[in-house]
C-alpha cells in the first residue's frame, strides 16, 4: 500500500498486489487505484472485513474482503484482466503472445499463507494468440475447486472454433499441471492446425495433446 488517504475503515490508496510463481521471481501487479469501505455486519461473523476495489488500466477487482481466524477470505468477487499477463507471469508463453479478457468470479474463496479453500470460475473471453490467424480462437471456462495448498481445474470450451478441454491442476509447490485436448473445427481446421503441430505431438482423431508442463 502506498499513498493511503482517509482512515482504516474507508479511503483509497495506490500500491502493488504480489503473486507467487512458482521456479519463478514473484510477478508484482501495480494498482493505481485501490479503495476500502468497513463493512460492520461481518463482525458478528468474527472478522474484520470491507469492500474493495483495486484497478489498473489493464485490471480491475471488486469484491469483500475479510480478516479473521482463518485467514483472508474473499467473496462476492469479481476480477478482470487482460490475457497478456500469462506471459507476463510465466515467461514460457510470452511466443504465444496470448490476448483477450480473463474474467474471474467467486462467492467464497479463504487464502490461509499458502493454503487455500474455495470454488472460482476463470472464464478466458475473445482468446486470441499470435501465431494464429483466425481471431478470436474461442470462449474458454475454467471451473477451480481449492483445497490445501493445490486447486482442481476443470476446463470447457463455451464457443469458437477452436475445442480445448482438460483437467489440471495447480499447487504452490509445484505450479501448474495441466493435462488435455484441443482440436478445430473443421471448417477452420486448416487455418488452427499449423499452430497445434508447433505442440510436437501427432493428432490422433484431429485432436492434439495438451500437456503442462510438456512431457
């Protein structure tokens, strides 16, 4: 938090959210706007807890969040950011130069140091790469349910061209692991499968392997 205006209970401020990466330096989010109101009811739940917003040009978050026995709870919340921090975060995927709107939502998510709790939906809008003429490749869903220090991810295409499907997960230790298929339609085969063979694995019934990290 840098800059804090008004009082513990309600102002704005600017600052920084970090973000663990794992084998990886954290990945520092700058925020430019971030805002806090006290919301008394969540006492009687035996915690601290207020409404935020946090925003950048290219990210924004509204939600509760809450400080108590069992560490930082966040509900109600919505997140938005654009798809081009994956290659920021992971610098492995900065040749795909991934672009559209990552959009995350929860109604009840606990982050306890490194130990998590709580179901989260990431939707991936208007996905795009740049090794990939047809644009947008599709609407993707991930469905996360966290326990512990790792989240089960389940992940469904919800329209385009281009079908991902999988299941994943991701731990604090580990990373991401990731496990699945992609496969074109084949009207636009043509145009989407010289990007799926830069994967190095053969199709097998048009669809390719998915697999994180590569074996």
């Amino acid at each position: 938090i840098n800059n804090p205006a008004g009082s513990f209970w309600n102002g704005k401020a600017t600052g920084y959210i970090t973000l663990p990466v794992a084998a990886s330096p954290a990945y520092q989010l700058a925020l430019e706007n971030i805002a806090w109101s006290w919301r008394p009811t969540r006492l009687l739940a035996g915690e601290l807890a207020w409404d935020v917003t946090l925003q950048n040009p290219a990210a924004k978050f509204n939600g509760a969040v809450g400080l108590g026995l069992g560490g930082i709870s966040i509900s109600k919340a919505q997140a938005e950011v654009n798809a081009q921090i994956i290659s920021e975060i992971y610098p492995a995927a900065a040749l795909l130069k991934p672009q559209g709107k990552l959009q995350l939502t929860t109604d009840s998510f606990t982050i306890n140091k490194n130990k998590f709790s709580g179901k989260a939906q990431l939707d991936w809008r208007n996905a795009e790469v740049v090794m990939s003429p047809v644009k947008p490749l599709g609407d993707y869903r991930a469905l996360i349910n966290a326990t512990g220090d790792a989240g089960d991810m389940q992940l469904t295409t919800l329209s385009g061209p281009l079908k991902l499907n999988g299941k994943g997960n991701w731990s604090v230790k580990d990373g991401p692991r990731f496990s699945g298929t992609a496969q074109a339609e084949p009207a636009q085969a043509a145009n989407i499968d010289p990007l799926l063979q830069l994967m190095g694995k053969p199709a097998v019934s048009g669809a390719y392997p998915l697999e994180w990290p590569a074996k």
